[in-house]
C-alpha cells in the first residue's frame, strides 16, 4: 500500500494513496494498520473509493468487522468522501454518532481530516 505520511510535532498520520479498492476485508484493514504502524503513524486516512462499496451497507457486515478493528487497536481512522448520496437516516445517524465520539470520522477533505486527526 502507498502511505504519505504527514507528521506534527510527535503525531504521525498516514494517508492511503490509491484510486482504487484497498480495503474489501478485514484483512485489508489489518495490512493498512500494520503498514502505518511500522511508519510510526496510529492516525490514517482513506477515501471512500478505497472501501468496498459494501461497507456503506450498514446491514451488510464489514463496516462494522472493520471498524471494529480500528477500535480495537486504537488506530484513528477517518473516511474521506461525499456523504449527502447515503440517503439511509441509520447510516446517518452512524456517521454523526461516529463524528461525535472521535476514533472513526467521516469527513469532506484530507485537509479536514488532517486538522481532527493531529489533534
């Protein structure tokens, strides 16, 4: 995987740099966090278009097998990407609730994630 690393004073972000699906399994999610980890990043960024577009299915599984993941080893994640087609008020109020408590975050821009992520 193509990490960019973005670092602020100690804190260390790795943004995923691929036009394509990187992450369609849990596996995936595993090989990214360990790819970051051994760069010293435990914050990374990803667009939308590098998750199976399953994951925006609430009902399907692997949004929660994999962010669950991301909890697990506390490794902040945040999801890069439009969000305003999701017409699902349940994976609305997933991303709000998301947003709210910090470790996942779905947001508009890398500069935004940025921003939430070095803090």
């Amino acid at each position: 995987m193509n990490l960019k690393i973005h670092s602020f004073e100690e804190t260390k972000i790795a943004e995923l740099l691929s036009d394509s699906i990187e992450i369609n399994k849990v596996q995936n999610a595993l090989d990214l966090m360990a790819d970051a980890g051994y760069l010293g990043a435990r914050r990374i960024i990803i667009k939308e278009e590098n998750i199976t577009p399953e994951f925006f299915k609430l009902g399907s599984g692997p949004a929660g097998e994999i962010l669950q993941k991301f909890t697990n080893y506390k490794v902040s994640l945040a999801i890069i990407g439009d969000y305003s087609k999701y017409k699902s008020k349940n994976f609305q109020d997933f991303i709000y609730e998301s947003n709210k408590h910090g470790n996942i975050l779905f947001l508009s821009t890398v500069k935004e994630a940025i921003e939430k992520l070095s803090k």
